[in-house]
C-alpha cells in the first residue's frame, strides 16, 4: 500500500514564509506526476500546483509567483516551497500522486497551514 506522509504545515504570519513536504513509500516515485491540493474552510478542494515525471510545472494563479513545487525522485519526496503567504492561503494542504497513464492516485492525510493576520 503506498503511503504519503506530509509535514512542514503550521502557524505563520502574512508575508512569512513555509515549506511543506511530503515523502512517498512503498511505489516508484518517479512514474507519478505529483502535486499539492488544498481545501480552505466552507471550500471545495483545489488544485495548487503540480510537477509531472518529466518537470513540467503548472501553479493555480492565484499562487504564481509565491509558490514553488520540485520534487526529489532519489528521496521520493515533493515540495512546496510557499513564500509571501496571505490570510486566503489558510488550508488543509494534501499530497497527491497521479500515475498518468493509468490515472491511478494517492492522497496524503493532510497538513494545515495557518497565515494570520
């Protein structure tokens, strides 16, 4: 059973500054193209931003500029790098892997970010 284990979530305040992880195990990391959800409160779950196996990036606008995914296949691991970070970036984050042929996914359990004000 593959298993997403996120950390790095918290409290910060506006304008500061975050690095969420979140580690892979138990498949081939490098077949998923991998991403970051998240879900504010009263909201549906959306889309952040995404790497796929080949590096291409793709980021929701309202984080461009803010955010940056990478990802680490020898760690398994993906990133999100979130700076300049804004009350409306307050969520649940997830981890997502997506096989891209297949379709087959994974979720992480979650981790919150907090941006006070």
């Amino acid at each position: 059973q593959v298993q997403l284990v996120e950390s790095g979530g918290g409290l910060v305040q506006l304008g500061g500054s975050l690095r969420l992880s979140c580690v892979a195990s138990r498949t081939i990391f490098s077949i998923y193209n991998t991403g970051w959800y998240r879900q504010g409160p009263g909201k549906q779950r959306e889309l952040v931003a995404v790497i796929t196996t080949g590096g291409t990036v793709n980021y929701a606008d309202s984080v461009k500029g803010r955010f940056t995914i990478s990802r680490d296949n020898a760690k398994s691991t993906v990133y999100l790098q979130m700076n300049s970070l804004k009350p409306e970036d307050t969520a649940v984050y997830y981890c997502n892997l997506i096989q891209p042929i297949t379709k087959y996914q994974y979720w992480g359990q979650g981790t919150q970010v907090t941006v006070s004000s």
